[in-house]
C-alpha cells in the first residue's frame, strides 16, 4: 500500500511540476532558489515570533517568488494592498526600481501605521532594519485613500479570497487609483486545484475553517482562472498574464482518490490545476456599472446585471 501511495504521490508531483502548470521560478541575478529561499526566510517582523515566520516562508516562499515575477520589470510608483508579513515587500524594494507605498487592514480599533522589518541587504551578510509605514483602510468598504491615478502598478495578492461582501468594490478603487494602462498584479487561491478536485472526489469538503483571527482570518470565496478573467473584465482590466502554480508540496494523493483514474479526464487541464492563480492586468477601460450575475445575488433591483 504505502509503495503505491508513494508511485502515485510521485506521478503527481510529475504531473504537478510541468511548465504548464508550474512555471520556472523567476530569480533576481546571482541568486539560487535555494539560496533566495534562505534570504526569505531570514526576514524577521517586530511582534511575530521568529519560527511563526520561517514555517509560513517555508511553505509558501515561491508564491513570493512568482509574484515578484510579474513586478520584475515594471517601472513607476506601486502600491502593495495587503503587504504584511512583508515578504513580497522586502523582494520588490531589494530587486525592482518601483516606488512602493503600503497598505494593510487589521480591523476597526488598530492604531498603529508603522511596523519594522529586518532582512539582508541583496546578496550579503548585512541586515537592515527598516520602518514599513503604511495606510489602514478596508478594502472592500473604504474609498482608498489615494487620488485618481496615483500608481503605475497595484499588487493585491492573497486578499481577494478573504473578502466577505463585495470584491468589485475594491477592484473598482484599484482602477480608480491607477493610472491609465496600470498594472494590477493579482494572486489568489485556485479553487479548482488538483487537491480540491481529490477532495471533492473522495466526499471531503473543500471549504476553509473558521479562524480565531475572525471572519477575514479566513478564506471566504475562492475563484478559478475563468470566474478571476471575468471579474477582471468587469473592473476594466484585460489579463495580460494568467497561469496557475503549485508552491508547495501537493498534497492530491492524501485523499485516497486512485489519480491514475483521474489523470486522463485532467489532462487537457493541467494548465488549470495549480494551487495559486497569479495574474498581471492593464487597465485598459473604466469598469462596467452593477454586479456580474455569476458572482453576485440578493442585491437592490437592477443591480445584478447578467454578462
């Protein structure tokens, strides 16, 4: 038995690592992976505990990686949504030319609007110790905090899935504080992952636990590449980049599904399988008026609008 998990667990992993579906890693000049990997995971943020900190890069540091990727060679003014715990953030001050603004959300009673990060200066042995000041505003609730047109390029990675009542909200602002042909560079879970597929299959929710960090603790809705395409669209952005990876190890072959079976019904969708979708966006058109039918439902009339 456990031979054969092992086969399977392997040609997954073979499926999994394809350059369809997982791409090469983008890498500043003279670094490894591995050697970029130990650089991230040096990163160290007043108030979170050391090993909190390597065990979440440790897992998710290509996801960083990737994201980086797509900010490599833009140009401009930036601003990150979401930067903390400031892993993506210390790649694009360290190795892009962007001039970077922050922006986080910890809920209604924070006050601070600062926090200090320590990682090492590019290639060396060196450590700075830097002060990351940001703006505090709800993304989905709040006008940011901007004027029209302030940012060449808007990274939003790995928020779009905890929002909890209306994400055009906030890609409306993203357009909004853009500049015309912006970049919006835009990462979330893929809810139609290899691992959800083995889920479903074997009768195992697919669904995120409730946190103790409350209701944005959680992932609240997880999209595809087609459902993200459409979003995207109707916030005035045409997908320039759009693919999906695997960052960690795939964990398909745990749910007692025989992916033998499944491979050939899969193949012509590898390209779709990844764990993460990652995607860079030019504003290309201001967004469209109402809701999309096919993410909204239980709004005034006249509101919901069918594609």
């Amino acid at each position: 038995y456990w031979l054969r998990k092992r086969s399977i667990i392997a040609e997954t992993n073979e499926m999994q690592t394809n350059q369809v579906v997982s791409p090469p890693l983008p890498l500043p000049p003279g670094f490894t992976p591995e050697a970029l990997k130990a650089w991230l995971t040096d990163i160290r943020l007043d108030g979170a505990p050391p090993e909190e900190m390597a065990v979440y890069c440790a897992q998710d540091w290509k996801r960083f990686v990737y994201t980086w990727g797509l900010a490599a060679e833009c140009r401009g003014t930036a601003l990150e949504l979401g930067a903390n715990p400031y892993f993506t953030t210390c790649l694009l001050v360290e190795f892009t030319k962007l001039h970077l603004s922050l922006a986080n959300y910890f809920g209604p009673d924070h006050n601070s609007l600062s926090q200090y990060v320590e990682y090492r200066k590019g290639e060396t042995d060196e450590f700075v110790r830097r002060e990351f000041g940001y703006s505090h505003f709800n993304v989905e609730a709040d006008v940011f905090p901007f004027p029209n047109e302030s940012f060449d390029l808007v990274l939003w990675c790995e928020v779009l899935e905890h929002l909890q009542r209306d994400p055009l909200a906030a890609l409306r602002e993203i357009n909004r504080v853009l500049k015309p042909g912006g970049k919006v560079i835009l990462t979330t879970p893929n809810v139609c992952r290899l691992e959800n597929v083995a889920r479903m299959i074997s009768g195992t929710n697919i669904y995120d636990p409730y946190s103790g960090y409350g209701a944005y603790g959680r992932h609240n809705r997880e999209y595809n590449k087609h459902e993200l395409s459409r979003l995207l669209a109707w916030a005035g952005f045409t997908a320039d980049v759009m693919f999906t990876a695997d960052v960690h190890a795939n964990q398909a072959a745990s749910f007692g599904v025989d992916l033998d079976i499944l491979q050939p019904m899969l193949d012509g969708r590898k390209p779709d399988l990844g764990q993460y979708i990652f995607s860079r966006s030019t504003k290309t058109q201001q967004p469209r008026a109402g809701r999309p039918s096919f993410l909204y439902r239980s709004w005034p009339p006249g509101e919901i609008v069918d594609e």
